[in-house]
C-alpha cells in the first residue's frame, strides 16, 4: 500500500505542488485516493502472502510434520481458506461502499485544487478555458510558469456564441499581486483576428474579418472564481466509479432503455426521410389504374425521360442532397451511439469489477498458497517473483480486456472476468498437484508414454529374432 501510495503522489504532485495547500489538505487527498488502490493492493498482498507463508512451512518440513501426525494439506488449510472467505466478503462491501464515496471525495477535491492558480491549469500544447478565454501555449518557463511562449486565445463574447475573436502573440507574461483578484495577461508582438458578424446575407458570405497588429497588449482576468475555492465543496457526481451495485443497475436500465429508444427513433426517421412509404403507396394507386405491371416497370425505371433537361437536373440535385445529408446524419449518429455504448460499457464493467475483486482473492489465494508448497521457498526472494509474474499476468489482462470491452470488441462481462477464468484453472490444477505431493511439473511422466513404447518395440523386435 505504501508503494502505491508514493506512485499516487508521483502521479498527482503537478496538481498539488505550488498551490499553497496544507499539510491537512494533501493529506485529506490522499486518504480520498487511497481506497481505489485496494483492488489492486489486496489481490498482490494475499497471493504474495500466501506463497511466503506455505513456502516457509514447506522449507521448514513443517507439512511433512503435519502429515506425519495425519493432518493432509486440505487440513492446513481450512482455517486460512475460511479467514481468505471472510476477506472477500469484507472486501466486496468495502468495493460497494467505501471506495465509490472515496471516488466522490477525491474527484471533487481534485477539481476544486485545479481552480485554485491559472497558471496550473494552462497545459502545454491543448487549449484551457481560463476565466472569458481559452488560451493554448506551446511552452510555459519561469519559477511561477508565469511565461507563454506562442499564446494562441479565443475570446468569448457574451453577446454571440463560437470563436470570432482570436489572438496570436509570440510571447506573454502573467502578471499578478498578492490579495488582487485581477490577473495580467501581457502580449508582446502579436495579432488580433475579429470575424465580423454582418446582417445583409450577401456580406455574411463574404466573411469578413478585421485584422489588427500590436506590439503589447494586455488582458486582464477576474480571478475572483479561482481565489474563492470552497476545497469541500461537492459538485461532480458523475462518474461510474461513484455509483453502488444498485445504482449501477438503475442507471444501466436507465441508458439501456435511452439507448434503445434513441436507435429506434433514428431509425423510424432515417425510414421516413427515405420515402420508400409514401412510393409504396403511389405504386398501388397507379398499379389499380394501370391494368399491364410491365408499364409500371417502365415508367419506374425512365421517370426522368418525364422531364425536360433542367428539371431532371434539379430532381438529381435534390436526390443527391438527400443522400448526402442521410449519410452525413448517419456519421454523426454512429459517432454518438459510439460514445452512449462506450459509456454504457464503463458501467457495465465498474458493475461487475465490484464482484472480481472478492472471487479474485480466494481464486488467488488457492494459486499462492499450493504454489508456495510446491516451490519450498519462503521469504521475499523467489515468492515474491512468483508473486509478481502471477499478478502482472493477472493484471494486464484484465487492463487489456477492459480497454478492448470499453470499445465494444468483447463483452464487458468476459472482459472483466476473463484473468479470474484463466487464474481459475491454474489454482485448481496447483492445488491437485499440491495435495497429491507432486511437484510444479513432473518431466517424468512426459517420458513415461515415450520409455513404454520404446519397451514395447524392444519386446517386439525379441519375438520377431526369437
């Protein structure tokens, strides 16, 4: 735990450094994050426990003393497979209760420590919205990060919406005073983009734009919004990670049914913009006036030749428009039933991740512990490789599996699932080998079959010279 706990700090010290935060609050962060870590904390610690404590016993001859007194292995090991039993069920109440408020707590904590200076929120090389504007720089230098190299701004305008006003400098400065809630932003040699917005159509079209150089210019930023962070305030409630095992279920029926719902009225829209009803319904009223279907077929297939050049024009003009807007509204609405199934899926897998992490622990607990019978070695040196290998393989496919279900390649259920159904048959197969006092692999009993036929054809080749 304490590992992970140092590798959380090194991952988050750009969010917490330089932000004058107190002891208690850094503290307060961590004690937020720390819950998320114990599904992958837990699982380690019992398999690498469990390889430490029956290697030892196994070292020390302390089963061959066991069995000498008629106690078998299974013996041994009812009572810790008990205890392993209690900490998956604690361990399943803990996934289900504490680490979605732990999720709360440290999202929203997160966020209100990302308000708290402007120039840690300006990232290097994306745009960031930084009070009225969103303002991307490809570099930021200085004690303070207080100097911008190539500063590209969109400035918003309150009376209209989208991107009109853009600003390009080659350098700039933030400049501010201790207790003031105005920030400087000093723009040297640089320039000023105004698409300006007409109200006759014919000048619309032409776009129009004013275009300005200067050699400083400054902008100043309300920081009122910054300076004013309540750190307990609790605002972002959206995160699959939040939710219990009964408000997943709620709120995957919820999208289920919006989905599917969604899907449908798409569809019954993109059948109706077709038209193919209403020229059902034509066909039927011309097929009772007109007694020869052949007339129909051809009347269907030359219904331009009914039309001089410029309305046959216009009729492909306009089919082709239809085509290309249907197209054009089913990109768009692939790329959103994308996004709606890949959350969907996140839910799906945050719902069953709660249920591995119980099964996980007793899984991994019966390939530890015969494992470590098996191998006779206790201590921190070869079961904590053994541990280590085992757990990396374990993790990274279910990390692997988890990325390709949030896609929509696999099922999230197989994938959340899928390292436990591999580690399953390993477990079962280590403790049969464990119980039956055999080792890891028996290379005997590959050339056993291999010595019986060779003796087989030697008795053969006896016969055949007798």
């Amino acid at each position: 735990m304490f590992i992970f706990v140092l590798q959380t700090i090194w991952l988050y010290i750009g969010e917490l450094a330089g932000k004058d935060l107190d002891f208690m609050i850094i503290m307060k962060f961590l004690l937020y994050f720390s819950p998320k870590l114990v599904p992958l904390v837990l699982p380690l610690s019992i398999l690498l426990t469990s390889i430490m404590t029956f290697g030892s016993f196994a070292e020390n001859y302390e089963f061959a003393a066991m069995k000498s007194s008629g106690i078998s292995l299974q013996r041994a090991m009812r009572s810790l497979t008990f205890f392993i039993v209690l900490i998956s069920v604690v361990a399943f109440l803990f996934a289900n209760n504490v680490i979605p408020a732990s999720e709360y707590k440290s999202i929203n904590l997160r966020k209100n420590i990302a308000q708290m200076k402007p120039a840690m929120v300006i990232s290097e090389g994306v745009f960031n919205e930084v009070g009225d504007i969103n303002i991307k720089v490809d570099k930021k230098s200085g004690d303070k990060d207080q100097y911008l190299d190539n500063v590209i701004i969109h400035k918003k305008n309150n009376r209209r919406s989208g991107n009109f006003t853009v600003i390009k400098a080659t350098e700039g400065e933030l400049v501010g005073s201790e207790g003031s809630n105005i920030l400087s932003l000093i723009l040297t040699d640089g320039n000023y983009y105004d698409e300006v917005q007409s109200s006759s159509p014919r000048s619309r079209s032409s776009k129009p734009f004013a275009k300005s150089y200067f050699e400083e210019y400054v902008i100043n930023i309300d920081l009122s919004n910054f300076n004013d962070v309540d750190l307990d305030e609790e605002r972002y409630s959206n995160s699959h990670n939040m939710l219990k095992i009964s408000e997943l279920n709620q709120t995957i029926d919820s999208f289920s049914t919006d989905y599917n719902e969604d899907m449908s009225r798409f569809s019954q829209a993109m059948y109706s913009r077709t038209g193919i009803s209403n020229l059902g319904i034509n066909s039927r009223s011309r097929s009772s006036r007109v007694e020869e279907p052949d007339t129909i077929t051809t009347i269907d297939k030359s219904i331009l030749e009914l039309f001089d050049t410029y309305r046959s024009t216009q009729v492909l003009n306009l089919a082709m428009g239809n085509v290309n807007g249907a197209v054009a509204s089913l990109q768009g609405k692939r790329n959103e039933f994308k996004q709606a199934e890949k959350r969907l899926n996140k839910f799906e897998i945050a719902l069953h991740e709660k249920y591995v992490l119980a099964v996980a622990i007793v899984v991994l607990f019966f390939v530890g512990a015969p494992l470590g019978a098996i191998i006779r070695k206790g201590g921190m040196g070869l079961p904590m490789v053994m541990a280590i290998m085992l757990f990396l393989t374990y993790h990274f496919i279910g990390i692997f599996a988890k990325n390709s279900a949030e896609e929509g390649t696999i099922s999230p259920f197989l994938a959340t699932w899928l390292s436990t159904f591999i580690m399953l048959p390993i477990g079962i197969f280590l403790t049969y080998r464990a119980t039956t006092d055999q080792g890891l692999f028996s290379f005997s009993s590959f050339f056993e079959p291999i010595k019986k036929l060779l003796k087989r054809k030697g008795i053969m080749g006896r016969n055949k010279q007798d």
